[in-house]
C-alpha cells in the first residue's frame, strides 16, 4: 500500500499542476487491465505483469444521510499489483434493508430512518459497508464555487449545493437528481444540471439551487471574454528567399470571439539565420529553410511552421533586346528572371515564350528548345516571356531569306587513286530553302592530291592524282562549303601469284609471289600483305608468318593447290607438284688432302638431298681433276673416286651430277723415298783398301736415283770405315782382316695409308759387318737371317734361327712359326737383335725404338644436330701406332664444309666450338700434319625456343580485373617470338586468379581474391617461365545515383543515394562518401551535411542535374532530376493495418501521390497521431516522426495530416511474448 501511496501521490500533484486531474480516476481505472482501457503507465511505474484482483472495497460519499437524500457509492477492484479499477456498474450492489434505502444506479437513496447494510459481489468476490439514514429535515441550501471572481465571458464555473439538516449536518446534494440548477436570467448565465454555469452575456445573475422545496442562490458578474488561443498565419507557408511577408496573429478568445493582435504580441523566429520576425509581425528571410514563427501574449503562445524557398521571381528581362534576323534563321532569346533577392537567373527554359504575330515568328516553348525563334515571313513582332503572372518583352524584325550555307555532296567521299568523283553545291538559306548551286559556285580543291574542274560543261568533277586527303570547297559571295575528300591507294581488284602450277622436290621452298591489280591499273607485291592457303597441308605447307609469307615447304610427294586471299579477293589456285627429294649438294672426303707423286687417294663423295637425307654416292657422281697431268680420278665402276698421282702439283677434284657439283683441293707432293738400294750388294777388299758404295733411292713414284752424296753412311763395326767427307761420300776403308756383316742407314722417312715405314740398308761381307734399325713404337720390323757357309754360299735361315732381343720392354723379337724374325716395338729406346743357330751367333743388329706416331683422328661426335643458334664442342682423339690415344683437339686444326651452315673455331680457347649458323647440313673434319680425320656429320635444325619471357612481370592488379599476359619464345639464336598460343598457361593459386588456355584468350588472366600468385607459361617440361602476380583490393569502376532520374515536387525533398560498382563486380553505398552538387541550386540543393547527405531539396521549377564526385573527382556520375509543382491526391502510409507484440516499435512512412502521379516521402511533414496513445504512442519529434511504440494490449487507429489531407491505419498490439530467460545467481 506504501507503494500505491506514493504513486498517487505523484500522479495527483503531476495531474493537478496539469490541470487534468480527472484524467487520474481514468488512468486509475485503466489500470486494471480488465476493462477501461490499458495500464501500461502504471506497468510504467509498478511492473509490467499481469494483475489479478484480490478482494474488492465499496465506498461511500457519505456514510450517513438524511432521509430523502442520496449519495454515491463506488465499487473499487484491488489488485495483487497494488493498482485499482472502478467496478461499481459490473457488480451487483443489494442492501439488507430495502425498507431503509433503494440502490439507484451507483447511488443509494434514503427511504426511512435505520441503518442498512450494503452488500456489492463481483466474480465471488464481496464487499459490505454500513450506512445510516437519520431523520433530519433539509433547513436550508448553500450555494457555492470554489471559484470566485467575475466570470469572463465564453467560460464555464463549476458550482457546488450544500444541504445543511435540521441537525447541524451538512451533505452535498449537488449531484442528487432531485436537485433543480437555475439561473436568475438566462440570457446572461447559464446552468446545467451538474451545476455548471456558462457566461454567455455580461451583466451579473444568480445561480440557484432548489430541493425538497428549499433553495439556496450565488450571485456570479460575468466580465469580458479573455484570451485563450492564438493562431498564426500566413498568406503563404512557402516564402521566397528576400521576400518580406506580413504574418497575423489572430487572438481566440474564451467566447469564441477573435481579433487581429498582431501587434501586441511578443514575436519569436526559432532560428533567425533562416527568417527574423518584427515586432510589428512584418517576417524577413535570410536563408532557405523550415523555420517555426510564434507569437505569444498572457502566457499563450501560438505558432505557425513556415518554408523558407528560394527567392522568388519579381520581374523578367528578355535579350537580345530589338534585334533584327533574315527569314528562315532562329534567334535564341534568352530570359533572365530578378529575383526576390536581388539576385537574377536564366529562367530561358522556365518562361512561356509568346509571339504577338506567329506568321512572322514563332518562338518554342518545347523542353529542349525554349526560347527558340524561328522566323518564318518579313516583319515586326512582339516577343514575350512570361511565368508565374510575370512577362518581359522585346520588339524583333524579320528580314527576307539569304544565303547562309552551301552544302557540298558527296559527304566525306573516298574515291581511289586515279578516279574521278561529281561534286554537288546546294545552298541553304535563311528560310530552309535549297537550290542547286553547283554551276554558280567557284570549286576549289585545297591540295593538288585532287583537282576540281570549274569548266562550265564539268563544273564540280574532281580526279584523283595522288593518294592523301584534301578539302573540296565551293564558294559564292562570302558564303561557302565544304566536304572532305580522301584519296586513297587504288582498289585491290585481282590477285596474281607466281610461279604457276610449279613443281618442286621433296623438303624444298618454293617461294610464291601475290601481285595485286588495283584499280587504277597500277600493280605491287602483295606477298606480305595475304593470306596464303594450301588445300593439302600434308603435301605441301605455306606460311604466313612475318617475312616468310609464300614460302612453300614440300613435306610429302603430290599435288597441292596454292592460293592467295585478301579480304575478299582470291587469286586463281596455283598447283604446286611436290617430287620425290633432289640432291642440292655433294660433299667430297677427304675435304683437303695431300699426297706424294706417284701415291693414290680414295676420294668418297656424299649427297645431301632436298629432304636432309644423305647417301654415298660416290659411284653416281662424275669426277673430274682440273688437271690431269697432276691428278687423274677414275670414273670406272670399280675404281670410281680412286685418284692416281702423276707429277707435283695442286689440283681441284670435282665431284658432279646433275648439275650439282662439290670440289676439294688436292696437293701433290714430290715423290718420297721409299727405299734405298746400296751397291755392290757384296765386296771383298783387302786390308788398307777401299771400296766406293753407290746408294740408289727408290720413290713413291717408281722412280730412282743415285743419292750417295745425299745419305749418311755409317759403319755398324770399327773394322770398316766409312768416308762422309765431299767427294768420298761412300767410300769404305778396310781397317782390319776379317769377314763380317753389316748395315748402313739412311734416315729417311715416307708416309703410306698412314704408316710410317723405314727403309734398310743392304749389307755385304766384310772383316766387320754393322746393322742399325729405326722402328717406331707400335710397329714391326722383319728381319731375316742369311746363313754364310763355308763354301761362300749363303742361305735365308730366318725361320731356323732363334732370335734374342736385349730388352723386350722396348722391343721383343718372334720365335713364332709364320712370324720368326718379327720384332715388334713397346717401349723407346735401343736394343740388341741377334740370331743364333747352334753354336753360330750373328752380329747384334741396333734396333732404335722412336716413340709412337700419329696414325689416325676420331671425332667425337661423329654425328651431331643443333638447333640454330646453339654450339657443340666437338673432340678430336689421336690414335697413334701402339694403338695409345690422346685428345689432341687443342693440336688439330678444325674445318667446316659448309661455312654457311656452321663454323668452328680455330681461335686459342674455343678451338672445337662448332656454331649453327643456319638450317642445312656441314661436315667437320680436324687436319694435323698429313692425317685427317673422317667427316662428322653436323646437321643444324631450326631455332627453338630455350626460354620464356612472361609479360608484365612482377605486376599488380585490382581485384576482378582482368588482363591479358604474354608469352614471348627467346630462341636459340637469340630470336624471339610470340608464343602466348602454343604455351600451356597455368596459376599457382587459382583461388587468387585463373588464367584461361583456350584458343583466342589464352594468357588471359582474371583475377577473383586479394593476394599474390605465379602465372606461368609452359612450352615444355624444361622450357617455361612465370610472372609474379599481386591482386590488390578491388577498385571503383564506376557510380550510379539512384534513383537514376527523379521527379521531385515544388517544397519537398528526396534523398539521393550514390552506389559504387568495384572491379569485382561488389557494391558498396558511397552516399555519404561523395560530395553532392546540383547544376542549379536554385532549383536544387542537396545536402552535403554528414548524415543528410544527398537529401535533395526542390525550392523552384527546373530541371537540373544532380552529380558526385568520389577520391579528388577522379569518378563522378550524375542524374537528370525535374521538379514539378502539382497538388496531393492522397497520402499513404507504409501498411494498411499492422500486429506488434506489447513493448516493440515500428518506424512507419508516409508517401504523397501528387496529381502528376509522382510520390514524394511525407513522414517528416505529416503531423502524426494514435486514436488510444495508452496503447500505442507515436512520435512527433524531428528525426523520429512516424516511430510508433506498442505500450498495452489493444488496438489503436495511427492516423497523418498534411494540408487537410489525412489517412489512417490499424494497429493491434499483442501480448508480449518471452525473449529471453535470465537465471541467478
């Protein structure tokens, strides 16, 4: 109960000082939450749940009263919650004693002396309270107010009738309905039956009160009315900017009377930057905008909300001012609007144009057109603009037609080098007319490209003379025009390619030629320029790659038609026979040789065929010796190719067939030694004599000659002594008795199938016999044994002696049957050969052992292919006589047979280093000293690409944009090429970006997330290359403001909205990001304020231009918007009928359709209002207008008014229902 009292007594001081406290009892009552109404202000206070009623309490007015009297009684339902409600007409109320007192609706009569009990039920629920009926008699009644005072006119004073009883007891009788209310005069006060005096007159009369035959009276003056409302108006709620406007405030008074008090009120402007107000009422804008004017007096204070537009028009000047135009031409005449403010503005396009004579001018009032005149007959007019009730005028003359233009035909020719083209003049005057003019005017042509005759029977006929562009002009008076014409090259009209129908071998080019035949029968290579076909690629290929347009490659035998195409012209096929593969080259082995006269040499010839195939063709070919004498080469089938030596000399050996040749030089040394024979073969002189040796050499070439003087003679034993000295050159003297053996040498050397020989002295018998061998490691040597007998007979004895050698490390000596006498050089050095039979030894025999000489060169490799551009190192190994070998590539000396194919190097450090120079095939060989090498076969194939360059490289790109990457082939000859077609393309992270393969947008990447990824480009599984490539965070494309054009009324408002599209295709509200502009602010403001901005503000008719800019202007866009001025249909609000649970909110909208169909958002506008504001409360407040708060259960009608125009919905509030549950601890 503490807590009820409180309340009460809060609510009972807030009601009073409101002045409604009989809104206490309904609130009260409300409470209950079962009937009358809702009690969310008092769930406000004491909790939201519901209430149950936990006994009931009837009341009395008063507990005793005197007979024939009556009072009020009240039942009252008490809640668990603390609160109550008035119960009284739904409970039943009986007394105990009806013979005492009667119930008379809610109050209960006294019929007799005695007490009663009252007894009230509700829902079985009860209540009981005594009351006593005395005996007293009424003496007198007392009329009073608890007001005093005159009574203005127009006001209501409440009056009280107080019974006072025979016993001193007094009791209000005001309400009993027994009790009769007069008024003295009428005419002046009047009273209901509650009491309630109306002042209707001035003057003064008295209130009466009249029960049980007594009456009580109160005299009450009625004054004049007083003030009790003011109203402010104004002729107009929207002020133009700069216009001053009278506001009236008109005093409401308490007799419903009103009059002008403008002047004696005290004048407020809520915001004085928009609009001041005087004291005298007299209102003052200084800028646009809503703003609140109040006028107050006595306390009372009344308001009017105004809209401060932009100025308004007051006057309108049109220009040009008296201007005079020829017929046929327009004038734009422009209206300039002066403002309210001072401030003026081109209304062109807002004014009605008017002209006082149309059949002399007519002026546009069109959208896109106002204020164009256009003059249509010679004379003057009137020219008017006017708007609003608002004109400007201007006089205007109209003059006859006259030449303004010449139109020259054809527009922008393009004729051919070399034809002609008709030109034609049409003037255009003043009036639209036309007239051929083509023979008046005077034709020029501004470059000598193009000549235009002027000949009366050509007049307008130019000719081409060169390719270019030239201005062709035709003058008359001041007046000309002009076309442009181009020249350009003569027109492709055939196309003729060459050879025709040619035939061509297996693996060879053909090179095609297009000529082109145009039309000024001029003609040029087009080979570059088309396109080339083959109807059988498998016989026959063309290309069509850059600076190898019309090569034909014949990869099979057969037939194939070639053709050339450009744009639509083709030429006649042309039929390429493809024939089996043709030798284009021989190449002769050895490539360079020498040998000694009287020597033979096996040349080898080698063809290279069409198809890079080779064969030995040495005995197909023709050979031939550029001299004969020197050199022969058999052309007979068994010993073709075999050259026979015939004296010294140097020879070129050719090799040919049909028509292909190769030759090598060919050297013919001197014959060489090969022997020597010495004579006598035998001699027998005595002791101190001597005998003359002759030595007789023996030459390659059979031929022979005395060269005693030339050897060196030696003596293998001391007992014979040979003589060098000039002049006795082999001469031997006898220095001691005795039979012997041996040697003399001669140390020359000669060279066959790439052998070292040596050759022997012959011996004879002597006291002393000498013996001295040179063999060369690897080698052998025969020797033989001749047996001397006693008779002087002698006997070859080689297979029955055995033979002994000093040192076998250095030379051994066979024993072997077939082989005795065979000795056989391992190591260097000198050892002793003898033969022994039996008892009988020879004399040793020195055998010198030189080191092993060169007898062969091996290329590694023996056969190799590269592509251009690349090396091979090639390596020569020296196979020498004891079959030992050594590289010795740094010794030889290296040759290629086709330089033009490939080279090697010769030079210190890159000896060995063969380059591919081009496609074809090259033999290499290594020379050193007399021994070559055989050929190695060296083919080099086309460039291929080695790496691959990604382009960009290392790039970044915005997210969802795409771009297209290139693959650039670095060959092996240092070449490159586009490839971006034949790679395989590939992402790292295909989540980041995809790169696509298919034919036509291959490399093309798209990028989908932010982050980094490789873009690679595979020709190979060790050719590849790759780009690094970053995706950043999408980027702005582009704005569109919506909506994308807007109507917007005269007054109001709309709000712009600005979205952004990025790169990825995402979408993001920029609205408060963009800084807003209108092309006419005028017409249009829109806000830039954060949080309003792109509200758009239509202040005067006009079409104007809304447009953002985003980042610094570096993206904008824009919308048409036109405002209008028509009037409200009707206003809707956002739902017809609406269900919220208790305690929830919902924002509503209020839309105008206007009577031009456009709709316009009013919820800031509208006043707003709930028919039961105990069940739902709706705001008015700037910024939350419309925001509706379900407070009971109940239903409730939302209403809007605008302008006299209103519409309502439904709104039901439903029990709340659990959210959530809270647990504690």
């Amino acid at each position: 109960m503490k807590k009820i009292f409180c309340i009460s007594i809060f609510l009972s001081m807030f009601f009073q000082s409101c002045m409604s406290w009989p809104l206490l009892t309904s609130l009260a009552g409300l409470a209950a939450g079962k009937r009358g109404g809702d009690s969310s202000f008092f769930h406000l206070l004491l909790g939201n749940s519901d209430p149950t009623i936990t006994r009931i309490e009837l009341s009395y007015q008063d507990s005793s009263i005197a007979n024939g009297t009556s009072t009020t009684l009240e039942v009252t339902a008490i809640f668990d919650n603390g609160t109550n409600q008035n119960i009284t007409d739904s409970t039943s109320i009986v007394p105990d004693s009806q013979s005492v007192v009667t119930i008379q609706g809610n109050r209960v009569r006294g019929i007799a002396s005695g007490s009663s009990i009252i007894k009230a039920e509700y829902n079985g629920l009860y209540s009981e309270q005594k009351i006593t009926v005395t005996p007293a008699t009424l003496n007198s009644i007392q009329v009073t107010s608890l007001e005093s005072g005159i009574l203005p006119k127009g006001t209501n004073r409440q009056f009280s009738a107080i019974g006072i009883f025979s016993d001193g007891s007094h009791q209000d009788i005001s309400n009993d309905p027994l009790i009769v209310w007069s008024s003295s005069n009428p005419d002046l006060v009047q009273v209901d039956d509650s009491g309630l005096a109306s002042g209707i007159n001035l003057g003064t009369a008295h209130i009466r009160a009249s029960f049980q035959s007594k009456q009580g009276a109160e005299e009450m003056t009625v004054g004049d009315a007083v003030l009790s409302q003011i109203q402010v108006t104004s002729n107009n709620p929207n002020i133009p900017l700069g216009k001053k406007q009278k506001l009236i405030a008109t005093g409401i008074y308490s007799d419903n009377s009103n009059r002008d008090i403008s002047s004696s009120v005290i004048w407020n402007s809520s915001n004085s930057t928009i609009a001041n107000i005087q004291n005298n009422g007299i209102l003052e804008t200084a800028d646009t905008g809503i703003v609140t004017i109040s006028a107050s007096s006595e306390n009372i204070i009344g308001s009017v909300k105004l809209i401060v537009t932009p100025a308004a028009l007051v006057s309108i000047s049109v220009s040009p001012t008296n201007s005079t135009v020829a017929k046929g031409l327009q004038e734009n005449f422009k209206a300039t609007g002066i403002f309210t403010d001072n401030s003026n503005s081109d209304i062109t396009d807002q004014v009605t144009w008017d002209s006082s004579n149309t059949d002399i001018l007519s002026i546009s009032n069109a959208s896109d057109s106002h204020g164009l005149a256009s003059t249509l007959n010679q004379g003057n007019v009137k020219v008017t603009a006017s708007i609003g009730g608002i004109q400007g005028s201007t006089d205007f003359t109209v003059t006859q037609a006259a030449l303004t233009s010449i139109e020259v035909s054809p527009v922008l020719p393009s004729i051919a080098k070399g034809l002609t083209q008709k030109f034609t003049a049409i003037g255009i005057f003043t009036d639209n007319s036309k007239k051929d003019i083509t023979d008046q005017v005077t034709w020029n042509s501004s470059s000598a490209i193009v000549s235009v005759s002027n000949l009366d029977d050509n007049k307008g006929l130019g000719k081409a003379h060169a390719v270019g562009d030239t201005t062709i002009t035709a003058t008359l008076g001041k007046v000309s025009g002009k076309t442009w014409l181009t020249v350009v090259p003569a027109v492709l009209t055939s196309i003729q390619i060459n050879p025709v129908n040619p035939s061509l071998a297996k693996g060879l080019t053909q090179k095609f030629s297009a000529t082109g035949i145009y039309s000024d029968n001029s003609n040029k290579d087009i080979t570059s320029a088309v396109t080339w076909f083959s109807s059988d690629s498998s016989i026959a290929t063309i290309s069509n790659a850059q600076k190898n347009q019309g090569n034909a490659y014949g990869a099979a035998t057969g037939a194939t038609d070639i053709k050339a195409t450009f744009g639509k012209v083709s030429s006649p096929v042309s039929t390429l026979s493809v024939t089996a593969a043709k030798l284009v080259e021989i190449q002769i082995t050895p490539a360079a040789a020498s040998k000694a006269k009287g020597l033979t040499e096996r040349f080898k010839a080698t063809g290279i065929f069409t198809d890079n195939s080779n064969s030995d063709i040495t005995n197909q070919v023709t050979w031939n010796s550029s001299n004969t004498d020197i050199l022969t080469v058999s052309n007979t089938n068994a010993k073709r190719g075999l050259g026979s030596t015939l004296k010294q000399g140097t020879v070129k050996v050719t090799a040919s067939m049909g028509g292909i040749e190769d030759s090598v030089d060919f050297t013919v040394t001197q014959a060489t030694l090969t022997s020597i024979e010495v004579s006598p073969t035998r001699a027998s002189i005595a002791k101190g004599m001597t005998q003359k040796f002759t030595a007789t050499g023996i030459f390659t070439d059979h031929s022979k000659k005395n060269i005693t003087e030339q050897v060196t003679w030696k003596s293998s034993s001391k007992a014979l002594s040979m003589l060098n000295a000039p002049g006795e050159e082999g001469t031997g003297k006898a220095i001691a008795v005795g039979k012997h053996y041996y040697y003399c040498n001669l140390r020359k050397t000669f060279r066959e199938n790439r052998y070292y020989r040596y050759s022997r002295n012959s011996y004879f018998n002597s006291n002393q016999s000498c013996k001295n061998i040179v063999l060369v490691k690897g080698l052998t040597e025969k020797f033989s044994a001749t047996g001397i007998y006693s008779d002087n007979s002698s006997k070859d004895i080689t297979s029955a002696v055995t033979w002994h050698s000093s040192n076998n490390s250095v030379a051994t000596i066979s024993n072997t049957k077939g082989y005795q006498g065979q000795a056989h050089g391992t190591g260097t050095g000198t050892v002793d050969i003898k033969a022994t039979l039996g008892n009988v030894s020879s004399q040793v025999s020195r055998l010198s052992v030189t080191a092993a000489e060169l007898i062969e060169i091996v290329l590694d490799p023996t056969s190799s292919h590269k592509a251009k551009g690349l090396t091979e190192n090639f390596k020569a190994t020296g196979v020498f006589t004891d079959n030992s070998t050594k590289d010795i590539t740094d010794q030889v000396t290296w040759k290629s047979s086709k330089t033009a194919y490939a080279k090697i190097s010769n030079a210190t450090g890159s000896k060995r280093v063969v380059n591919a120079i081009s496609k074809g095939t090259s033999h290499i060989s290594a020379t050193l000293g007399s021994i070559s090498s055989a050929n190695a076969t060296f083919q080099v194939t086309p460039a291929k690409v080695v790496s691959i360059e990604v382009i960009p490289n290392n790039i970044s790109f915005a997210k969802g944009n795409s771009y297209q990457f290139k693959a650039t082939g670095i060959y092996t000859d240092h070449s490159e090429a586009d490839i971006t077609e034949q790679v395989t393309w590939s992402s790292s992270n295909p989540k980041i970006a995809s790169v696509e393969n298919t034919f036509g947008s291959a490399g093309l990447v798209n990028t989908t997330n932010i982050g980094s990824t490789n873009i690679t480009a595979k020709l190979s599984d060790t050719v590849s290359g790759a780009s690094v490539l970053n995706v950043t965070p999408a980027l702005l494309r582009y704005i569109m403001i919506t909506p994308s054009y807007a109507g917007i009324e005269k007054g109001y408002t709309k709000q712009f909205s600005a979205i952004g599209t990025y790169s990825d295709q995402s979408t993001k509200d920029l609205t408060e990001d963009v800084t807003w502009f209108s092309s006419n602010p005028s017409s249009v403001v829109i806000e830039n304020t954060p949080g309003k901005k792109g509200l758009a503000f239509a202040s005067e008719l006009g079409e104007p231009d809304i447009t953002v800019f985003y980042d610094h202007h570096t993206q904008s866009s824009y919308t048409p918007v036109t405002v209008t001025e028509s009037g409200i249909v009707n206003i809707t609000i956002s739902l017809s009928s609406i269900s919220k649970t208790k305690g929830s909110t919902h924002q509503f909208k209020a839309t105008g359709k206007f009577e031009n169909g456009a709709e316009i958002d009013l919820t800031e506008l509208v006043t707003w209002s709930s028919s039961n504001p105990t069940v739902v409360s709706i705001s008015n407040v700037d910024d939350e207008r419309g925001l509706a708060t379900a407070l009971s259960v109940g239903s409730s009608k939302i209403s809007v008014d605008y302008n006299s125009i209103s519409s309502s919905i439904d709104f039901e509030v439903t029990p709340e229902i659990l959210a959530s549950i809270k647990t504690e601890p």
